[in-house]
C-alpha cells in the first residue's frame, strides 16, 4: 500500500508539471504565432529562452545565470589554452561563458529546437571560437527516436528502452534525429576536457568516442542512475568499463570525494544501488592538488 501511494503521488507531481508547461506554452503563443523565445539578459550576455523550459530557461529568466557550480568546475580545469568538447549543450547556458576560458570549442546538441536557441545565443555572444553540431552523440552513424521534452527541454532524451512517467509526462513530440560516433565525426581533434550531459545517452556516446577519450585530461559526464538502467538499458559496470581504462581518479562532488581507478566500479555500484546521482562526476588522467581544492571550494553552490 505504501508503494502504491508513493507512486501515485510520484505521478500527481508530473501531471502537475505538465499542467504548468501548457500554461507556459500559452502565454508565449499569445505574443504571436510566430514566437518561439524571449530575450534575457543574463550575467553572460544577451540569451534566447524558450520560456516553456521550467529549469534553465526558467534560471536565466529568474537569476540570469544557471549552474556557476558545473561552470566553475569547467573553468578550474581549463587554461587559456584548452580545447574543450562540450556534448550536451542545451541553449549554451554553460558553453557561452565557458568559451571565453578557452581556445576553441565543438558544442553537440541533438534536439533540433533546442540547437535553433544554442546557434542564437553563440551569435548573439560572438562567440567565434564555437563550433556547433546538431546531432546525438552515439557509437555509430545512423538515426534514433528522439524525445522533444518540453517541460524540461534539457532532459530530451533518445527514446528509453524502458518507459517512465518522469520521461513522458508533458507529452514530447518525438522525431528522428542523427547520430554519430564522436571518433570518426571529429576526426583526429583532441581535447583536454570533455563535458558530457546527454540524459541517458551517456553509454552509447562513450562507446564511439575512446580515441577522445584516452587523450583527454578530464571528462565530466552526468550520473543518473535510472537514466543508465532505463534509457541506455546497461549496468553501471558497462558504464564504467568504458571510462576506467582512459583515467586515473574520480571525484565525486556531491559526496566530496575522490576515488582510485581500482575503486570506481566498487563505489559508482553503490551510487547505483541506492539511486545517488551527481550533476557531474570528474575522471582526471591526473588531478594537482590546487585543482582539486578548487573543485571542492565550488560545494554547495547550486545556482
């Protein structure tokens, strides 16, 4: 009975933020058939938003920033220098100001709405040293079915393998999109940090981008444990294996804690287990102790 209820109050919450996403929708089609954002401006510069997105297009509209915590984390981990690799880039709410910290970038984004607004916002910010591609990272070429989330243009994701009320409670159009295998699209470009949000895609992206992977310095990548099991459908062992053989540490920021690569299947199991996820674990070939202290200085800021 108490499963029953919980679950029942699980989907109470999602309908309500479905009920919430409709209202937001109406009031930008009352401006006009034709738009589609609003112009905010931001602590980074001028962005388009789609004001039906309740988590950063809502951020940048309320505090005109989203996530100085994940921006923070890129930026101790770069230098002037750097080439960064970005796949997951949503509007650019991270990218923008982050390409000013480096030497170039390649931004991937597979919702195609949502790279109408990133390809805005790297022009309305000049940000020239951008490159940006609309496509899903995966392990080969070819095409998915691809959910437009709306509520939380964010979490679109390719279509779960195992259905869920979180994922399909704003009934997201759902279309085709392209995929690629990031060593073979990129070619032989290398970079020292790659940033990795993708909503559940995170497996097959790793699996099609070793090469990147054994030259990078650091990866950051999202760990979501119903995300590995529903969406990818693999075991966090598969998750790990793809990454273990590339980096040496892991530091795991909502525990404030560092792991030896002998330890990572051990203690991303138990996250696993018991359902913990973190924005963005950080595997590093090697982590300077001053980039370390940085890193756990950045605890506890959630904006």
């Amino acid at each position: 009975m108490i499963a029953f209820l919980k679950e029942m109050n699980r989907q109470r919450k999602w309908r309500r933020r479905a009920r919430r996403a409709e209202v937001r929708r109406k009031t930008l089609a009352s401006f006009g058939e034709k738009a589609i954002g609003v112009l905010v401006d931001t602590d980074y510069g001028l962005f388009a938003v789609d004001p039906e997105d309740d988590f950063v297009g809502r951020k940048l509209l309320q505090f005109g920033k989203y996530s100085n915590k994940e921006l923070g984390q890129c930026v101790a981990l770069i230098t002037p220098e750097s080439n960064v690799l970005m796949v997951g880039t949503h509007i650019g709410a991270i990218a923008v100001p982050l390409s000013r910290h480096c030497k170039n970038m390649v931004a991937i984004e597979a919702n195609p709405d949502t790279f109408r607004f990133l390809s805005a916002n790297l022009r309305l910010n000049n940000c020239s040293n951008v490159k940006a591609f609309n496509f899903a990272a995966s392990d080969c070429c070819g095409k998915i079915e691809f959910l437009l989330s709306r509520d939380n243009s964010g979490g679109s994701k390719r279509k779960p393998l195992i259905d869920d009320i979180s994922y399909l409670y704003d009934k997201p159009e759902i279309v085709f999109v392209d995929t690629y295998a990031l060593d073979e699209k990129l070619g032989n470009a290398e970079f020292d940090l790659v940033f990795m949000d993708i909503e559940g895609s995170e497996y097959y992206a790793l699996k099609g981008m070793q090469r990147i992977l054994q030259d990078a310095a650091t990866l950051i990548v999202e760990f979501i444990p119903h995300h590995i099991a529903k969406v990818a459908g693999v075991s966090v062992i598969d998750f790990v294996n793809l990454i273990r053989p590339h980096f040496q540490t892991l530091y795991i920021p909502s525990l404030g804690k560092r792991v030896n690569q002998d330890a990572f299947a051990e203690v991303l199991g138990d996250m696993f287990l018991r359902e913990m996820s973190d924005e963005g674990l950080v595997f590093s070939k090697e982590m300077p102790p001053e980039k370390m202290q940085a890193l756990i200085n950045l605890r506890g800021n959630s904006v």
